[in-house]
C-alpha cells in the first residue's frame, strides 16, 4: 500500500512538474511572438515589395530588354493583387 501511495504522488508531482513546464513554454512563446507585430508592420509597407520590383526590372532589363515589357504588365497585375489581398 505504501508504493502505491508513493507512485500516486510522484504520478502528480510529474503532472505539476509538466504543468509548469508548459506554462513556461507558453510564456516564451509570447514573448516570440511579440516581436513579430514589428516585422509584419515591416512586411505590410510596400517598401521591401518596391525594392523587390526594382531589383527583378533591372535583372530583366539587363537579359531581355524586350521581354521587359510582358514582365511589366504582369507584375504590376501581380502587385495590384497583392495590395488587395494584403489591404483586407
């Protein structure tokens, strides 16, 4: 009887011990993810979007200047999506 006894307190004690644990995991996870309001601020500006268009025209310009054209319409068209996507 008394190992039962013992093995029902350490059966709770590892349930207090994991309880904890959890509990300090969510904390951490908090603060994790608190930094990321700031970088989706970041990624929701058109800045690094604009900075992206820029580098893919003057990498196409420089291979196909004729194709640039095409490249255009279709990236504007993709670039209006997405600021209707990232707008609701």
């Amino acid at each position: 009887m008394k190992e039962l006894d013992q093995a029902k307190r350490l059966v709770v004690l590892q349930a207090d011990l994991h309880r904890h644990l959890l509990q300090l995991e969510a904390v951490a996870l908090r603060e994790r993810l608190a930094g990321l309001g700031a970088a989706r601020a970041t990624l929701k500006s058109p800045r690094p979007l604009l900075v992206a268009a820029g580098v893919v025209a003057g990498l196409l310009a420089l291979r196909k200047g004729r194709a640039l054209a095409r490249w255009m319409r279709t990236a504007f068209t993709a670039w209006r999506w997405l600021r209707r996507f990232t707008a609701e």
